[in-house]
C-alpha cells in the first residue's frame, strides 16, 4: 500500500491548491467584463438610433431617469466590487499567517474588536456585517426604484391613452391620423418606460447578487478567521 502515499499527498496538494484559487475570486474582473458589455450595447443601439426612439418617443423623460440611475449604480456597483476585492486582500493576508497589527481593513477592525473583548463576539460581527452587508440594502432599493419608476411611466402612459379616448365626442374619419398618433404616444410612453426599467432592474440585480454573495462568503471566511485565532481551544 505504499503507493497510495504519494497519490495521497498529490490529492491533498491539488485540494490546497484548488482552496488557493477559490480564495481569490475576480470579482473586479467580471464587473469590467460586464461594463465592456454595457459600453459595447450602448454604442451599437446608439449607431443603431435605438436611443434617439427611445428619448423622442418619451415625453416625460422617466426613461433618461432610468438610464442615468443605472447608469450611476452600475459605477457605484464597480467602485464597490474593488473595495471588496482590496478587503479580501486583508483576509488573505492574516489567513496566510500575518501579525495581528499588520491586518488592516474591515477584517483587521474585526480581529481588534475580538482580541478586545473576545467574550463579547456579537458587536464586532454586528460591526463587521455593517461593512460588507450595509450599504447593499441601499442599492437594493435603488434597483427597485427603476422598476417603480417604469410602472409609473406605465401608468402615466394609459393615463395619456385614457384621456385622449375621453376627449372623443364623435369618430371623424378625417381626424384619424392625428388620433391615432395621440393614442399611439401613450402606448409609447406606458410600454417604453416598462421595458427600460425591466431591463435595468435585470441588469443591475445581477450585479448586487453577484456582490451579496462575495460578501457572504468574505463575512463567512472573517468569521472563521477569528475562530482560528480566538478559540477557546488553542
């Protein structure tokens, strides 16, 4: 049996260096992969003149709302996906075996807090999940902003329909055109405004699950890092 040794130790070398890899995930990389994608959509239905219907087609001006505010969480999306990403650093670093006092970041307050008081474990964690999980809640909301403001530019748009069907007394053939191009301009408005905050409510969601579930997971490791230094049992 002596030649399962060595394939003992290949398989814990390649399960070490399997955890190595896991422990780094791109996180930034996909947020610039996924603005490429953005960036590139955005040009082509530009060259395309999808947004000049989309902006011309929408009187009340939801749609440019919608676009700037998923536009502007999308940048914040990226700005927090590196700070994640520099804050797995730090974990990285006292997991490798770092001094606590060379440990900085959110990881590092956490490990202070439990060296302080480590009878007390639930205000650091509480401190700690304000970090990684708070600002979330925030664009979580935003996100359903554009979803509120595309059922809202829905709304208005029948409103519009409704009161031009209204103002109808009589069917004059003449006036047909002008009255279909009144009715048409609401359905513009009510579907136009639906389909852009859909699309951005989709888009942008992706993002945020994508940032709960680093987040998760770098809480989890900051957790276990401090069973590691703080147990009891060492």
């Amino acid at each position: 049996m002596k030649w399962l040794a060595p394939l003992a130790r290949w398989t814990s070398t390649s399960r070490t260096a399997a955890s190595r890899k896991t422990d780094i995930e791109p996180l930034w990389f996909e947020w610039l992969a996924l603005t490429g994608l953005l960036v590139f959509a955005t040009w082509l239905m530009g060259v395309r003149g999808v947004w000049a219907l989309l902006l011309t087609s929408d009187p009340t001006g939801l749609t440019l709302v919608i676009l700037v505010v998923f536009a502007v969480s999308t940048l914040w999306s990226g700005s927090r996906s590196r700070e994640l990403v520099r804050q797995r650093h730090w974990l990285n670093l006292s997991r490798q075996g770092a001094a606590l006092s060379e440990v900085q970041g959110w990881v590092g307050e956490y490990l202070h807090a439990l060296a302080g008081a480590p009878l007390d474990i639930h205000t650091p964690l509480d401190l700690l999940l304000e970090n990684t999980h708070g600002p979330h809640q925030t664009a979580w909301w935003v996100n359903g902003i554009q979803l509120k403001l595309g059922l809202l530019g829905k709304v208005i748009g029948f409103s519009v329909l409704a009161l031009h069907i209204g103002h109808m007394e009589n069917f004059d053939p003449s006036q047909s055109q002008d009255l279909l191009k009144s009715l048409t301009s609401g359905l513009g408005i009510a579907l136009l405004t639906t389909m852009v905050g859909l699309v951005g409510n989709i888009l942008l969601g992706v993002q945020l699950t994508r940032l709960d579930r680093f987040a998760d997971v770098f809480l989890a490791d900051c957790q276990r890092e401090g069973l590691r230094r703080f147990s009891p049992q060492r």
